[in-house]
C-alpha cells in the first residue's frame, strides 16, 4: 500500500515537493513508484535549468512504462540527484527520500495549487 507523508505538496501528476526554505525539494510520490514497477531509468534535467509550473522536466522509465516528470512549480534548477543515475531503483526504495531535483522556487505562492496529503490521498484512491 502506498504511503503518503504529511508535510509535503502534491500534484497531479504525482509528483511532490518537500520546501527547505525557497527550494523545492521535489521526487515521484510513494504511490508513483508502486503505479510504475521496478524504476530503470531517471532522466533528469541539467543545474541551472529553468521551468515554469507544469513544465515537464524529465522522465522516469520503469520495466512497464515510462512517465515524464511535471515540475509542480516554477523555478531554477540547483542540484540533481545524481545517484539516480547509477541506481534507479532507489526510488522503488524510498520515494521520499530519494528526491530528483532540487529548484530554487520563482513564486512560493505555486504551492497553494498542490494538494496535501489527505487531499492527495483522496486523489489517488479515485484513480
């Protein structure tokens, strides 16, 4: 069953957003990596790339699809994680915890379009 932790944002598209001051800390949600099976490859923009909210940013590809990644605010990119690139399935592992990029945010105020995680649960079960 898919875990949904309290305390971060959530889009649509699965994709969540951890804020540490004016970065956005964003990954796939636990309930993603589940949809998607075992994670093979995470294609991930470069530092210093920019995206508007909903802009697609990368991809992830699983052995039974791939699904391309939506950032859910606007904003900079300042760090990858690049240990993505040589183990995938560390998403499978702790989607929380292994994040995919970071983004120095443009307008904080994006996140009052994302749900919580009692909104993003209901989202998901209706799926």
């Amino acid at each position: 069953m898919a875990k949904f932790e309290d305390g971060l944002y959530y889009s649509e598209t699965h994709e969540y957003v951890r804020v540490e001051g004016n970065i956005a800390v964003i990954g796939i949600s636990d309930y993603a990596q589940h949809a998607l099976g075992t994670v093979v490859y995470v294609d991930m923009p470069e530092v210093d790339d920019e995206f508007e909210a909903g802009d697609e940013f990368g991809a992830v590809e699983s052995v039974k699809a791939a699904s391309d990644l939506n950032c859910p605010v606007g904003g900079t990119v300042v760090e990858v994680n690049e240990a993505l690139e040589d183990e995938p399935g560390l998403l499978n592992k702790d989607a929380f915890a292994n994040w995919i990029i970071k983004v120095e945010m443009s307008d904080a105020s994006e996140l009052d379009d994302l749900m919580d995680a009692k909104a993003y649960e209901e989202f998901c079960s209706k799926e």
